[in-house]
C-alpha cells in the first residue's frame, strides 16, 4: 500500500515533539541535546559536542523563546475543551450534556506570571466541579424529561454548554467573557454572562470600583446608551431598572453588580435577558470609550493600539476610531435549518448592515475581532469541517458594511496548539495581537500535517508570514525506496551541494515548508544534512522532476 488515508485526528497523535511555540515540552537545553533530538547520527553529536562552547548563553535563550517553550517567553494564554455528559439508564440515550473551555496561563508562562496561572487554574477548577455537580444534582430530572420528550425522530436532553472569550490579554488586563446556554426543562433555553478582569502581574480581580469613580455618572452614561442605542426595546423602566445597579455593591444588600470587561479601548458593560427588559429581546451591550469617560475613569486601562477580542455571537462594541463605537456580530446558519450539526454559510454584521458568505460548509466557527496599529478594523472568521480542515475568512468593518477580503492566497490555517503530557491536556493557541498570530496551516506534500508559523496582519488585512519558512510540527519521516538526486542547503536556505545523490532506504524527517505550503518540502536526513524536495503536479506528486512520491517513499500519510 503506498498511500494511507487516515484521519487528521490519527495524524496529530502521530506528533511526538512540538516545535514553534507549540508546546510544553522544554526546549534544548544545550546543542548536543539539539543535535540528538534533531536525529543526527553520532558524529554530528559529537560535533555539536564540539560547538557548544560556542553557543552564547543569549542565543540558547532567543532560540528557546521563538520556540515559545521558555517560561520567559512572555505572557502566553492557552484554550482547552471539557466535556462531561450523563446517559439515561434505560436504553442508554444522552440526557445531560454539558460543554465548554477554560482560558488558562500557558505553562512556559506559569513562572513568569504565578499569581495569573493560579487565578485562571481556580476558574477553571471551580467550574468544573460546580458544573459536575449540576449535571448530578439534575441527572434523575434530565433522565425523566429524556424519556417522556424523545421520539424516533427527536432526542430531548438538557444541556449547559458554556464557552469563555477572550475579550483582552495583555500584561495590563486579562478580560474573560463566559457566556452559555442552559435548558433544563421548561419553555425557553436561558442565557447568562459572566465576566473575570485579572492583573496578570498579581493574579488579583480588577474591579469596576477600582477603575471608575462615579455611580450617579455612570448611570447616567449608561442610561443615555441604552435609549439610544436600543430604541425599539421596551425597557421595564431604565431608571428603576439602573437604579439597582452600583460600582461597589454592598454585601448583603439588594444592590446589584455591573457586568463588565476592561477591554484596550474601553469598558463593556452586559445586561443579560430579563434584566432590563422581557426575554425575547435578548442582551444590551453598551460600550463605554476611555476616551469619552473623561474624569469618570480614575485608572489607565487602556491598552495597545492593536489587539485582538474574540466574538460571540450576541452583539459585539468596538470604538470605531472616531469616537464612536459600532456594534459586530458573527452568526452561522444552515438552510435546512440547525438539525444536522453542520452550517453553510457565515453572516458578518456591522450596525445593522450584514455581508453572508453562502460556500461554505463546516460544524464550528472561531470568530475574533481584530484592531491594528493604524486603526484598520477587521473580522478573522475560521470555520473547522470533515478531518478538522480550517477554511479562513477576514472581513474589512471600515466601510459602511462588511466587506470580504480576498487576496488569492487562502489556506487552511487554524489555530496552534499542542498535547501537555503531565497535565493530559490539548490546548490551542490563541492570537493575542495582529503583529504576531502564531497560526498552523495544513499541507498535503508528502502527507497531510500542520506547519506554524508567526504571521502579522498585511495591508490587505489577510495574515502575512514573517518568517521564511512554516516549520513541520510533530516527527514525520519517511524512508526511500529509491534512490534520489536533490540539493542540499543550509538553515538560511542557501544551496551547499547541487544534485546530491540520496541513496535509497534514507530516513527523510520533514522538517519545514515554503511560506505557501505547496512548493517545497525541506526535510533533515539521517547525517543531518536538510535535502529540498520540490513537489510539482497533483496526486501523486513528484519530486524534484523525477520519482513520484509512491514510487520514492515507502508509505505516505494523508488525511481523507
């Protein structure tokens, strides 16, 4: 057999060594351990060996924090999934269900910022063992409503998913938005919000009172918002309503709490269904700019120029620039309506005025906002379909609508992310800024894998690569069966040998790809030369205008 067609699933845990920032594997420590776990055979360890003393203590360094594994590397921020459910006892049918994730502290960050890792970690813990516990208290009623409320045609269940965004990470502010769906039974799922603004340098909650000054001000602010901004809402009364509300409520009083998240360009306050006005008409978002708060804000939150919030699907506030803030939301939608789990098309809203992109065709949907240096505005949409392929589309918000970007050169990027052995846990990598999203694209040249790379938003506002080359993740070799005539260059690209001869039975370990990901594979050989393959043509390439890959390589890896 020359071609395997397995899952990307089975590809990824075929990945044993993360590179690029993916990881929490430590980094070499010193050029012999790089030598041996690049693969080279004894005498190349014994020439690193003979290199070492060469290598300063600050180049080990920056080579240790452009793979992203040191815990010096810098505020880092990982995302990882739960997901625990409950079975009816009689014919075994799902009756509980409850997914999300947690934002945690990256763990080569953990030692830089302790009191941010211990605070996300006892979100997370908390959580967990506050939803396992709904799930047990609610099993016996969501096992009873299973059962009186399926059909052959309908499964009934209750459900608690939750998901928490990144509304802010920098090392001012850590904003977290947690936002789910509840239905246990009755007329309507419930919605709630729930809001964590964290120091990062102490792990301590910022609080509203710590940042505004104001109560009767702020109510004002917020009240002008509301009435401008939602005309057609008929609240209960915003100033009865408002009136509950206080920057610093006191304990054990009918005084309620804001709902807020300190974001680099002002603060958002949320109203959840029912809190100011009758369920059906959802959510009230008000942003309040830094900018027009004047003397109300007694604390500089304001963060970088450029920075990254991810979405969710209710309404989304962004100063647009020139004072003003614009409202945008991402939605989904399947024609044949929600039933089978999968979408097929994308809505990108910007007060009011809505872009559908209708081709596309996919079951999950990562949305973020992103803002640059120069004050451009756009919307990163990835959607994930059949064998986790990721499709991205940006979105322009500085004309009157959204607008899509097309540049011509899309791929499958996604995010990055990794396996943490010791804590049994995968994690993506989500971008925190536009001058540096660590993103993973999927290649099909000799087998189907991720390489990752460091982009920045272009001019365009498409990712542009910063680097030379998207580095292979994981271990993939391939062994010859023939013999192979190919250039050997060094690590800055540049030809050493022309039409070296290969033999065959040699271990090939793909080690990077060009910035498309479709000309060129550069892969170390046993001795720890790095020979380039270029792949021309469709299934089955070939290589280096000779062979076709199933007549090179033993077995070929791709995802179908």
């Amino acid at each position: 057999m020359k071609r395997r067609i397995v899952s990307i699933a089975l590809i990824c845990m075929m990945a044993v060594t993360a590179v690029a920032g993916c990881g929490s594997k430590e980094a070499p420590a010193t050029a012999e351990e790089a030598a041996t776990e690049a693969g080279e055979d004894s005498a190349a360890t014994e020439e690193a060996k003979g290199e070492q003393a060469a290598v300063s203590a600050d180049e080990t360094a920056d080579t240790a924090q452009e793979s992203g594994e040191e815990e010096s590397a810098g505020l880092n921020i990982i995302d990882t999934g739960f997901y625990f459910n409950e079975y009816h006892g009689k014919d075994g049918t799902l009756s509980y269900e409850c997914q999300g994730n947690h934002i945690l502290c990256a763990p080569w960050s953990e030692k830089s910022f302790p009191g941010l890792a211990g605070r996300l970690q006892e979100l997370a813990d908390s959580e967990d063992k506050e939803l396992k516990q709904r799930v047990s208290d609610s099993s016996r009623d969501a096992s009873d409503f299973s059962e009186e409320m399926s059909t052959p045609d309908f499964s009934a269940y209750f459900y608690y998913n939750v998901d928490e965004a990144i509304r802010r990470a920098d090392e001012k502010c850590i904003s977290l938005l947690r936002y789910g769906s509840v239905f246990e039974g009755g007329a309507h799922p419930s919605a709630y919000y729930e809001t964590y603004n964290i120091d990062p340098q102490t792990g301590d909650d910022i609080l509203l009172s710590d940042v505004v000054s104001d109560d009767e001000a702020l109510t004002k602010m917020l009240k002008d918002k509301l009435t401008k901004e939602y005309p057609d809402v008929p609240f209960f009364g915003l100033d009865e309503s408002l009136a509950q509300y206080r920057i610093n409520p006191a304990s054990g009083s009918d005084e309620a709490g804001y709902i807020y998240t300190f974001e680099p360009d002002g603060i958002t306050f949320y109203f959840p269904q029912y809190a100011l006005c009758p369920y059906a008409y959802g959510v009230q978002i008000v942003k309040v700019l830094y900018s027009e708060a004047g003397s109300l804000i007694k604390r500089d939150m304001r963060g970088n120029t450029g920075f990254i919030s991810y979405l969710v699907f209710d309404e989304n506030a962004y100063g647009a620039g020139d004072g003003s803030v614009m409202k945008v939301s991402v939605d989904r939608y399947n024609e044949d309506g929600y039933n089978d789990g999968y979408y097929t098309s994308i809505i990108v809203t910007k007060d009011g005025e809505s872009t559908e992109i209708k081709d596309s065709y996919y079951y999950n949907l990562d949305s973020f906002y992103v803002h640059t240096d120069d004050n451009k505005n756009y919307v990163y949409v990835i959607t994930t379909s059949d064998n986790d392929y990721k499709a991205l589309y940006v979105f322009s918000l500085d004309g009157e609508k959204p607008e899509e970007v097309k540049d011509g050169t899309y791929m499958s990027y996604g995010f990055d992310g990794d396996y943490d052995e010791e804590k049994d846990m995968s994690y993506t990598l989500p971008p925190l800024e536009p001058s540096d999203m660590l993103l993973n694209v999927r290649c099909d040249l000799l087998s189907t894998y991720g390489a990752v790379g460091h982009y920045k938003v272009s001019e365009s506002g498409a990712p542009e690569l910063t680097e030379d080359y998207l580095t292979v993740m994981g271990e993939h070799e391939l062994t010859s069966k023939a013999e192979l005539k190919a250039d050997i260059v060094d690590e800055d690209g540049n030809t050493v040998e022309k039409d070296a001869a290969i033999p065959a039975g040699e271990t090939y370990t793909l080690y990077r790809t060009d910035p498309t990901g479709k000309k060129f594979v550069d892969a170390k050989l046993s001795d720890g030369r790095i020979a380039r393959l270029n792949v021309s043509g469709s299934y089955p390439h070939v290589v280096n205008d000779g062979l076709s890959e199933e007549d090179l390589f033993e077995m070929l890896y791709y995802a179908g």
